[in-house]
C-alpha cells in the first residue's frame, strides 16, 4: 500500500490510523456514489463523523485527500483479485478471475462501475497528479496479469512467443470497457462477455 502513514513528520497513532482511514473510507464512497465534484468536505465530515480540523489534521487539501483515496480504491480493487491473480497459471484460472469480477460488481448492483475507471473519468483530464497516480494503478494491476500470462506460457498453456504486455493491456483495456457497459446498462453480463472474449482469444495462442 502506498499511502502515507506520516502526518508531517509524525507516526500515526492506531487510533489516528483508524480515523485517518475512516475519512478516506467515507471520502471513496461518497466519490464512487455522487461523482467527485458533488462529494463535498462537508459531506465527507459527516459521513466520516470528524470534525473540519480532525479532516485537515490528515489531510491538507481535498487533492491530497483524492490521492489517498485512489490508495484506497487500488487497494480494494487489487486486494479482491489478487488472490486469484497471484496463482493464475491455467485457463481454469482466468476462468475464476472472470468470476471474481462478476460477482465483485453484482454485488454492488452494477452500481459505480470499477472504482479505478470511475476516478480516472473524473480526473484523469483536471488533476495530472491524480492522472499518474491511477496510471500506476492500471499498471500495478496490468502488472499482475502479465505476471500471470507468463506464467501460463512458461507452463506450456500459451505459446513461447506471446507478447504478455501486449495481451495484458488488451485483456485490461477489456475488462475496463465491459465494466463501464455492465453500470450503464446495470447488467453484470457485459463484463462476463468481455472477459470471456479475451480468455478465448487466448486459447488461440495455445501451442
């Protein structure tokens, strides 16, 4: 996790950890809820039950309170897939990966889309320092199924000479697209067929 546990040049106390944590909990919901511009510090005080000066104890300003969220909602959206993505070695696997992200937006009701999408809609043309910071996200996250494909090739599943960056960035690329189609629409099937697609784009690399 990247987010700094330092407020000047102080450590964070458990409980300040809690509370900082609270803010940036509330801070995503609202965000992934109402869109950046209608979640408000006020709003977010409120849901975070803090108080203005505890809210800018933590953080200066809302774009360093944006940066810590988008910490938050990498951490969230990694955390639920890592634990597939960490072992995918076989097309049973991404098999898996696409389950996991089904069920990930069914439960929220096809509501807010990805977290990561959403925020790079909002601010990826106003805020270059949040615009990098969602780059590395995508790459953290590109990153581990690059990891995966090779795997998968070294295994002897994909053929020697894929382009496993190349395959990642599409595969991601994808799913981004499908998850956007399964909010407007609210139906969770869109996602399922784009990540369907690719996994059987892959079986044509088999060797």
């Amino acid at each position: 996790m990247t987010t700094n546990t330092l407020v000047g040049s102080r450590a964070l106390t458990p409980k300040g950890l809690a509370t900082r944590e609270r803010i940036v909990a509330a801070a995503a919901e609202l965000i992934l809820e109402h869109g950046m511009d209608s979640a408000k510090l006020e709003d977010i005080q409120a849901a975070a039950h803090v108080s203005a000066s505890q809210l800018y104890h933590y953080f200066t300003d809302k774009s360093a309170l944006i940066l810590a969220v988008i910490d938050h909602q990498t951490e969230m959206v990694l955390g639920t897939q890592r634990a597939v993505l960490d072992r995918l070695d076989s097309f049973a696997a991404l098999e898996e990966w696409r389950e996991v992200i089904v069920r990930s937006i069914d439960s929220m009701h096809c509501v807010g889309g990805c977290p990561l999408g959403s925020l790079a809609g909002s601010l990826s043309e106003s805020d270059p320092i949040a615009r990098t910071a969602l780059a590395n996200s995508f790459a953290r996250w590109q990153g581990l199924l690059v990891s995966g494909l090779q795997t998968m090739r070294d295994r002897g599943e994909l053929r020697p000479d894929i382009d496993a960056d190349a395959l990642a960035l599409g595969i991601l690329a994808s799913v981004q697209g499908g998850l956007l189609l399964s909010q407007t629409r609210r139906d969770s099937s869109s996602v399922r067929t784009a990540v369907d697609m690719s996994i059987s784009y892959l079986r044509t690399l088999r060797p």
